[in-house]
C-alpha cells in the first residue's frame, strides 16, 4: 500500500502523549467541519485536474479522474453530507482524498486538506446525539479535540451508500 501524503504535514504526537496508543487521521475539511480518515486507508492527497462527468451517475459523484493509469471515481463529500456541491468552475474543493474501497479507487473532493494527526483514544466518542443524522450513517465516532470536533469517516460505509442508491 503506498501512502503518499506528500502535500500535508506530519506530527508526531508521541512526544506530548508518552505511553499512550495513537492512532494517525489524514484530516479535512467540508464547510469548516473537520473529518478525519485513519492514515492507512489514504492512498494520495491530490488536485484532480481534469473531471471526466459520468452519465447517469448518482448527483454526488462528480465524475471520474485518471490517477496513473487508473480511472478513479470522484465522490464529492459536501453533496454526500447534504450540503451544496462544489462549483469546480470557481475553483472551490479542488482537493481529493483517495481511498481504496473493494480493489477500486476512489477520490473524495472536499474543501480544504487539514494535516495529519496522531490521537489518543482518550478523546474518542461514540456518534453524539446532536450529530446530523445524515452524517451519522457514515461515522464511526468523534474526536473531541482542544478548539474542535473531528468526525471520524467510515470510508467503507459511505461509499456502500453512494453504491446502494443506484
């Protein structure tokens, strides 16, 4: 598996939290919400240059990339979370996350890429009940961290709803 991070910053948090288990997320942002994906399931941060659309495809996915030789399916995560989509045109949400998800590629468009981070289980929460319900189908959790809270994505569930709604 190669985890190309080259456009964020690594911390390594173990030197503030000596002795405890961390676990690493590659974290982001849509409409100034922080999301987190633990680091072993990011394939590539990248500027999908050239969107290819996909007829008839489900409104949020946005169209397809190649990376490499591979043709990627772009998933845009505000229209998944039921806020506005991007507007590629204004160049907003020019960033991707690429997962992998059942051997196939998958680039999810957000706003903003945030940094990588290691975190304690001592600040990890179950779904709150005040989280958007629609966001809670595909989350596994928060972070409550000191000035946020990062809402921890299951990749594998959110790209089985895209699917499933076909």
């Amino acid at each position: 598996m190669n985890n190309a991070l080259a456009t964020t910053d690594s911390h390594d948090l173990t030197a503030t939290h000596p002795g405890k288990d961390l676990e690493d997320f590659v974290t982001f942002f849509v409409a100034d919400q922080m999301f987190g994906i633990p680091v072993l399931k990011v394939q590539d941060i990248l500027t999908p240059d050239s969107i290819a659309s996909i007829p008839l495809a489900p409104p949020e996915v946005k169209g397809s990339i190649n990376l490499r030789g591979r043709i990627v399916t772009v998933i845009d995560v505000r229209v998944r979370l039921g806020l506005t989509g991007h507007d590629l045109a204004k160049g907003a949400g020019n960033m991707g996350v690429t997962v992998e998800h059942e051997n196939d590629l998958y680039t999810l468009l957000v706003d903003r890429i945030g940094d990588v981070v290691g975190l304690s289980n001592d600040t990890y929460e179950k779904n709150p009940a005040t989280l958007d319900p629609q966001w809670r189908e595909f989350s596994v959790g928060v972070y409550r961290l000191e000035k946020q809270l990062m809402v921890v994505l299951d990749i594998d569930q959110m790209l089985d709803i895209v699917y499933s709604n076909r």
